[in-house]
C-alpha cells in the first residue's frame, strides 16, 4: 500500500506533469518551451552549442582523439575533455549555474560532459573524480561550488566515485576572468594544497573537474598539487574553454 507521504508525492508529479501540458516550462536561455529531460534548455539551445569531439593538450591545444597523452608534449601533459567553447549559449549556461543557483543544470552538463568522456575509441579508465576547489568564504557566499555540482553528476554518469576533500584552497585569488593571461598563473601560483582526504589518491588516476578553462592556469595548478600527493595520472574536465 502506498503511504500518505508517497502518495502525495505522486499526486504532486501528476500535478506538476498537468501543469508542464498547461505551461510548458520555458527554456532558461531564449525563453521557447523547453521540452528536454532537463525541463530547463530547449533542444535548439543545446544544438547550439559546438560540441568538441575530443580531449585536447592543455599545453600545445591539438586534439588527441585516441589517447590522453600528447605525442607533441613530453611528460605530464594534461588532457581536457571540454563540452565546447565559452560561446554564447555556454557563457549563459555557465553564468547561470554559478549565479542563479541554477544547481538542476549540472545534471544534463554531467550527462554530456560524460558522453564526450565514453564517445572515444576507446574509454579511459578514472579511480576517481575530483573538483577544483573553491575558497571557502566564496562558497559559503554562493551556497554550492559549481565545479562540485557538476563533478557529482559526472560520478553518477561515469559510475566513478567522487572524492571530496582532496585539494583545497588555502588562499582567496582574484577571479581569473579579470586578470589578464600573464597574470593568472601567478594568481594562482601555491593557492591550493592537498586536503585530509588524500590518502585516497593512491597512486590513482584522477578525473579533475572545473566548469571553465581560459589558460589552463587552474587546472595545471591543482594538477601540479595532485601530483605532489600521488596521483599517477591526471585529465581534466571542463564545461566549456574559453580562448
Ligand atoms: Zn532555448
Ligand atoms: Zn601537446
């Protein structure tokens, strides 16, 4: 027998789908219904966007559709899966996931980001995923790390376990989108370390996950501190790049 509390759960669903016929929900970015599974971005929205097919090299940017090391960049080179570039659609996407509260985006950008992921040849393997951090009195401002959002929802897709508390950032930078490219490795030159979770790192390959490059600044940060505990190998995910 259903309970009371299910059961109005499920007149509420019915409600609610009665209310989607009446007022289909409107997509977030043109304002057209949004008649997706996310309910929040229509189809013509998310076609929009130019999807990249492949990880690139962070340093030397070529695509590396059948592996994540660079043939052109010795050593620990770090691959990034990125949805597309900080185009237009993506701008809003990503503003309105870090600004609006918009937390439900996460989970169709996870979804995506996690197709891109499996969609090679062949599919690399993670031990775990890890966000890049936020400062802690940004966060508390904002409520949710956006990076972390979207790392949760990549950990459903992908089946690969999230790890929280592995890095943290021990110093407050200036945001990155105001500093020019000179500047940002410099800001963010020794703001993280490694957290009190690091003994799961073992010798594991980690997933990074941040919702957008420019210069590659953050992600060869955290990666640079990853490998100073003992991660073996480090990729990089990312919502969008922005040049
Ligand atoms: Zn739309
Ligand atoms: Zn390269």
């Amino acid at each position: 027998m259903m309970g009371l509390s299910s059961k109005v759960n499920y007149l509420r669903r019915q409600a609610a789908d009665i209310l989607d016929i009446i007022y289909p929900p409107a997509c977030g970015l043109c304002g057209q219904p949004a008649e997706t599974e996310d309910r929040l971005i229509c189809r013509k929205c998310w076609d929009s966007v130019e999807m990249l097919e492949a990880p690139y090299c962070l340093e030397c940017r070529e695509f590396m559709p059948d592996s994540l090391t660079c043939p052109h960049c010795s050593g620990k080179t770090i691959a990034v899966f990125s949805l597309g570039y900080f185009d237009s659609t993506l701008r809003s996407i990503i503003h309105d996931l870090k600004f609006n509260g918009l937390k439900p985006l996460a989970r169709p950008l996870g979804d995506k980001l996690a197709e891109l992921i499996m969609a090679g040849s062949k599919t690399p393997s993670f031990d775990m995923i890890a966000a890049v951090p936020l400062h802690y009195s940004r966060q508390y401002l904002r409520g949710f790390n956006q990076a972390e959002e979207l790392a949760r929802e990549l950990s459903r897709a992908l089946g690969v376990p999230l790890v929280e508390d592995i890095l943290v950032m021990t110093r407050k930078t200036r945001q990155q989108a105001r500093l020019s490219a000179s500047r940002r490795a410099a800001n963010v030159k020794g703001a993280y370390a490694l957290g009190e979770n690091v003994s799961s790192l073992k010798n594991g390959s980690v997933l990074l996950v941040d919702d957008v490059t420019t210069t590659g600044a953050t992600i060869r940060e955290t990666a640079r501190v990853l490998y100073t505990g003992s991660a073996r190998k480090v990729t990089a995910a990312v919502i969008a790049t922005a040049s």
